[in-house]
C-alpha cells in the first residue's frame, strides 16, 4: 500500500482542548467562559422570575409569545 496524502492532527490526551497550556490566549478564553456563566445565571433568574409573575414556565412563556407573533391565540 502506499502512503496516504493527508495528515491527521495530533490526538489529544483526555480533558485537553482550549483550557490546555497551548499557544491560545487562555486568558481571554477564561474572561469569555466566565461572562458565559455569568449571562446563563441572568437568563436562568429571569426564567424563575417570569414563571413567578406569569404562573407558566419558560416553555409556556415562549410558546405563548410565538402565538402572539403569528396572531393564533387571544
């Protein structure tokens, strides 16, 4: 047989990706991680906020604005 033409990357060890020590700005990526769990606790409060007020869950909450966007509901 002969050799392929192409080259694969070198594989990873288990758990490495962008939090390894590699030529990426790792600390860029840990600001960016962070406001990601920042804005996913706001968003998760304003669920629990708004299933409060209303008495519907989130998929209610969005289901219910889908019907008011195309006129199916009251």
């Amino acid at each position: 047989m002969t050799e392929p033409q192409f080259r694969y990357e070198p594989l990873e060890k288990f758990g490495e990706g962008l939090t390894t020590r590699r030529p990426w700005n790792t600390r860029a990526l840990e600001g960016v991680e962070r406001l990601n769990g920042r804005v996913a606790m706001l968003g998760f409060a304003a669920a629990l906020i708004g299933e409060w007020l209303s008495g519907h869950g989130p998929a209610d909450q969005v289901l219910a604005l889908v019907r008011w966007y195309l006129g199916w509901g009251t």
